[in-house]
C-alpha cells in the first residue's frame, strides 16, 4: 500500500485530470471511486453506475421544479 502523501499526489492528479474533462465529479466521489476500483470493482459498472445515478438525480429535479412551478399556479 504506498504512503499517504502519495495517495493524495495520485489523487490530486487525478482530479486535475477529472476537471479537464469536466466530469463533474467532485474530489470526495473521485476519491471513493478510486478506492472502489482498487478493491477489484469494476470501472465501467461504476461508470454507468454514476450516469444512472446522474440521470435520476436530474429528472427528480426536473419533478421538482415542475411541481413547484404548478405550485405557485
């Protein structure tokens, strides 16, 4: 297991990376990401795991919204 301070080198570099493609993922998700996949789960499942979880949360939003806009009717 390397060292702390070279998990969050790798880490930082990672997430440096993460931005440039504009993943959206935030350090923290990165991070457990990571960890995950090192424990031997698999990075597409996780991948498409995350665009689901995307998906959802976006269509609650939309529910959301249209609710309080019929709301306010």
């Amino acid at each position: 297991m390397p060292p702390a301070a070279t998990k969050d080198e790798a880490l930082a570099v990672l997430f440096d990376i993460s931005q440039l493609l504009e993943t959206g993922l935030d350090r923290e998700t990165l991070g457990i990401l990571v960890e995950l996949t090192e424990s031997g789960v698999n990075p597409e499942a996780l991948a498409a795991v995350v665009k689901e979880l995307r998906r959802e949360s976006a269509a609650l939003r939309d529910a959301e919204a249209k609710a309080a806009e019929a709301e306010a009717r």
